[in-house]
C-alpha cells in the first residue's frame, strides 16, 4: 500500500514512527499518526488543523495530560500559596526521590528498530486508501491519512480533537476542500 | 512565598489567567497525590472499600481509576 503514498505521506507515516519513538512507545497508534501529520509546517493539512487550534504542541500537551504526566507548576501553585518544593520534600521524606513525578511505564527503555502500527492505526491508513481512491486522487496525500482518521473515528486521536473541541464535520469538510485545491 | 502580600492578592487575582493556571495546576497536584496515596494505601492491604470511605466517593470510582488500565489512553483493540 505504501507504493501509492505521496512523498508528504510517506514523511508523515516516519513523522510518526520517529513520534512513537521519543515517547517511548513501541507502538505507532492514532495518535502518532496525529503528531505525525502535525509534524508537517508547510504542509496545507497541518495548516487546517492548526487553524482549529491544534498545533503540534497543543496535540502533545493533550497527549501528556491523557497520560497523567502534566508538569506541575510552581509558579502558578505559587499564586494560591502553595509552595510546591515544600509539598515534594514531604512528599519524598515519606515515600522517596521522585514520588510527585509520575514515571512513564515506557521511560528508559530505547524502543529500537522497527515499530509496528496497533489495529487501528493500520485501519486509519487503509481507510486513507479509500478516501484517495474516493476523490480519484493520484495518490494518498497526507490529507487522506487525516481523512482517514476522522473516517475511522474512535482512536486516541479522535480523543484528542475532542478534548480541544475540534468539530471533525469542519475538520473533514476544510481538508477535503484543500485536497481538492 | 517569601512575599506574602504578593500571594494573596495573587490569590485573589482577577485575571482569569492566573486563576485558572493555578486551579489547574491545583488539580494535576491532587491527581498525583490521590495515585500516590491510593497506591499505597493498597501496597498496606486497604480495600478499594476503604480507600473509598476515606476519599468520600463511591468503591466503584476508586476502582474505576485507579485498578489497572485507566484514562482516555486505554486500548480496545
């Protein structure tokens, strides 16, 4: 199938892979796939999901919070009077160095070589297949892999867009007009 | 925090901003607390019962969370 990736897909599909990657994860699912295509400055898709407000950033910041990794802010804790340096140090004297953090099950651990894509992520990329070949295109764009994700519906990535209130009818309908362009 | 003046008008703040930053700073705090101390509450041998009782919700909202695969990031295949 990969034969009739364009060039911004096939960057999007390494996007991905490098994504999975760097958080540890020996698995490429949606939401992967969503960093992936995020990953993409310039590419007009990722200029459409930047429009709804969600950037590569926003996407990773959602992705922590699902993961219960938020960082703590002392600053912030600061303002309501609480002095998160005296919460960690009791906090630590009983239960030890770095108990306030919350360690990623993954963490340390090099993911190597070849990862490979969950149920759901081969899915999404089949049904990219069949929005190019819905749309006559030449070949799936990286557009189709993000009309493939709002098709399949039900991933991490559908959770995400969601949570930062993305409306996938519009998302669906502007990457679709700018395939099309 | 050495300015205590400071803290209190900051908590008492206008800007949505700074409150909002610092309730939701407030909020992961808790989450990390409540996983830390329902972790061992259980390493002691606590029911979700009890831990439930103490926390003031439901046996079947500790459980929920807090026993095995949890959040938006859980599989289904």
């Amino acid at each position: 199938m990969f034969e009739r990736f364009t060039q911004e897909a096939r960057q999007v599909v390494v996007s991905s892979q490098d994504e999975a990657r760097q958080l540890h994860h020996n698995f490429i699912g949606t939401e992967h796939l969503l960093l992936g295509l995020l990953d993409q400055a310039g590419s007009p898709t990722c200029a459409v999901f930047e429009r709804h407000g969600l950037t590569r950033t926003a996407a990773v910041e959602v992705l922590r919070r699902f993961a219960g990794q938020e960082q703590l802010d002392a600053a912030a804790l600061g303002t309501v009077g609480i002095d998160l340096d005296a919460v960690r140090n009791s906090v630590e004297a009983t239960f030890g160095a770095g108990a306030l953090d919350v360690p990623s099950p993954d963490k340390g651990r090099e993911v190597k070589g070849h990862i490979p894509f969950t149920r759901r992520a081969k899915k999404v990329l089949e049904l990219s297949l069949r929005e190019a070949v819905a749309m006559k295109s030449d070949g799936i764009a990286d557009g189709h892999i993000a009309l493939g994700l709002l098709r399949e519906g039900d991933g991490v990535a559908m959770k995400m867009l969601a949570d930062r209130g993305v409306d996938p009818a519009a998302l669906r309908e502007e990457i679709t007009t700018v395939l099309s362009a | 925090m050495a300015d205590t003046a400071e803290v209190a008008s900051a908590a008492g703040s206008r800007d949505p901003a700074v409150g909002l930053s610092a309730v939701r700073s407030l909020r992961i705090l808790v989450e990390r607390l409540e996983t830390l101390q329902v972790q061992n509450a259980r390493d002691q041998g606590w029911t979700y019962e009890q831990i439930a009782q103490r926390l003031g919700v439901s046996r079947q909202a500790v459980h929920k969370k807090h026993a095995g695969g949890r959040g938006p990031l859980r599989r289904r295949g």
